[in-house]
C-alpha cells in the first residue's frame, strides 16, 4: 500500500526517535523510504505502543537494513478507537481478515495481521479470524499469532456443493479441527446456482452471476437433480438441503438473504440433519460436475 496525501502531511518521526512519541491516543503508520506502508494500527498511548526493543515489529523492522521507517501519526479521541463497541452496547466479537495479500502484496500481510492482533490484545475485539487462506498460509499465521498469544476463532473460505476446494484439496477441514478453528462457508448456494431457480434455458441475472450459469449450468444437471429429489423427499427446499450440506460437513454456513422469504427460508436448514446415505449421494453428484465453480482470485494455498 503506497502513502496518500492525507498520510503524507500527517506529523512524523523517524523509527529511531520512537521515544518521543506523544503520550496520547491515535492511529499510527508506518512508511519505508520508498512510500510503503508496512504498518497501521491503533494505540490508546502511541508512545507506550512503541517502546522498547522488546516490542515484536521493532525486531522485525530493524531486521530490514537498507530501509529508513518513518512513524507518521494522527490523534484520536480514545474514545472512537472503539466506536463499534459502543454503539453496540458491548465489544465486537470477531473481527476477520477478509483475504491474504501474499498473492500481491506480501510486504503487506504483517503488518495487517499485527494490527488484527493489536484489536485482541487491546481487548476492542472478543476474536479475530481469517478468510481465503490455505493451509500453509494458516499454520504460517497460526504460528505466528500464536507466539502472541492469540487464538484464532474462524476461518472463512468459499464452499459448498460447487466448491469443495477448500476441503477436498486444501485440507482445511483437517488442519482447522486440529487447531480449534471453526470453517465458515461463505457462498454455500453457489452464487444461486444450487437453488433450483436458474435453467439452463432460462433467463439469467447480469454480470458474472449470469456468465457462470451458462457455464456451469449444463454441467449440474446430475446434481441439480440429486438436491431436487432429496428436497422433495425431505418436504425442503433445493436451497434448504444445500446448506444442510455444509452444515453436515462441519461447517458454518452463512448464506446470504436480499429478503424476509430468502431470510426465512434459509432458517428452514436449520433444526434437521441429512442421513449419511443423502450426503454420500450428494457427494458423488458434485463429483460429477464437469465445471467447478471459478475460486477466489486471493484464496492462497
């Protein structure tokens, strides 16, 4: 992430000068040479956040020799560092790292995971997570979180009956069992593909939502139709079975809902369980598929 304007024109100090910081609440960045910024993060007492040698970014900063760091800052009211927690009424129970910059920007990735872990340590957050991460780039952060003492509650990757990447492949279900982590599923329906209400020869939706129906579409008919007939055999619908689905492989599913009816109706998942016998046929109907569904550009390995 490069430095804007509004940075730029913000009070600095050099790294070396860390000591004469102002002893008051605010947001720091920290900024190479070249105009990267490494870090940005909350402090209730910007001086007291950055003394000492011992503090873990003064060691992992020191380490780049052939950079000069800047801290530039900006005071805010302690008070609006936890705005969400009190309009709330109570501190925000997870806060997720939405994807890994490791694709395209690895100089990025510390410095956001710290700040992820300053929002525990400060107690402004009950729990942090991570989403589109893989197994390596998991056990990578679980180290390193970690050695700080924070547990990491959730992980949150693309899957369901289109997409079962994440598990089949990555192992994530495992490694996520071993280390306390629960898996949330976000896109559970497919993007609606998995909910019955676009045909082949039908009308589809605009953008990437209609290109992937005439893309998967015609590959899904063996699939489509396993969740038709266990829908009608369990009185539920299409949708209803494909968030059992997750659920059934240990997941959190967390469909999304433009209205009451989708709201409700995704409500209807909940309260029954498939048989073993069901999800084994579904498995071998996704198997089927002949195209996937297209993964997150940022999902790491």
């Amino acid at each position: 992430m490069n430095t804007d304007e509004f940075i730029a024109k913000l009070p600095n100090l050099p790294l070396k000068s860390r000591g004469q910081l102002p002893e008051k609440s605010g947001i720091y960045y920290v900024i190479d040479d070249q105009s990267i910024i490494w870090y940005i993060g909350l402090a209730k007492n910007l001086r007291s956040r950055w003394a000492g040698k011992s503090h873990h970014r003064i060691y992992q900063l020191e380490k780049q020799r052939k950079k000069v760091f800047t801290i530039y800052y900006e005071f805010v009211h302690e008070t609006q560092l936890d705005a969400s927690s009190r309009r709330l009424g109570r501190n925000v129970d997870l806060v997720q790292m939405h994807w890994s910059t490791a694709n395209y920007a690895p100089w990025q990735e510390v410095g956001l995971l710290d700040g992820l872990g300053d929002l525990y340590e400060q107690g402004l957050v009950k729990g942090v997570g991570l989403s589109n991460y893989g197994t390596k780039r998991l056990l990578w952060v679980h180290k390193r979180f970690q050695e700080r003492g924070i547990p990491i509650k959730t992980l949150q990757v693309q899957y369901s009956l289109l997409s079962t990447y994440p598990v089949t492949e990555l192992g994530l279900r495992e490694v996520c069992d071993d280390l306390g982590i629960a898996l949330i599923a976000y896109s559970p329906l497919g993007l609606g593909l998995l909910t019955g209400k676009f045909s082949e020869n039908g009308s589809f939706p605009k953008g990437i939502r209609g290109f992937l129906c005439k893309q998967l579409l015609p590959g899904m008919k063996p699939l489509l139709g396993c969740l038709q007939e266990i829908a009608n055999t369990r009185n539920k619908t299409m949708s209803q079975v494909a968030i059992n689905w997750c659920i059934s492989k240990g997941t959190i599913p967390i469909p999304g809902a433009k209205s009451g009816e989708q709201a409700k109706e995704n409500i209807g998942a909940l309260g029954w369980f498939l048989s073993d016998g069901e999800v084994i046929e579904l498995d071998h109907a996704a198997d089927r598929v002949e195209k996937k569904m297209v993964q997150n550009i940022f999902q790491t390995r």
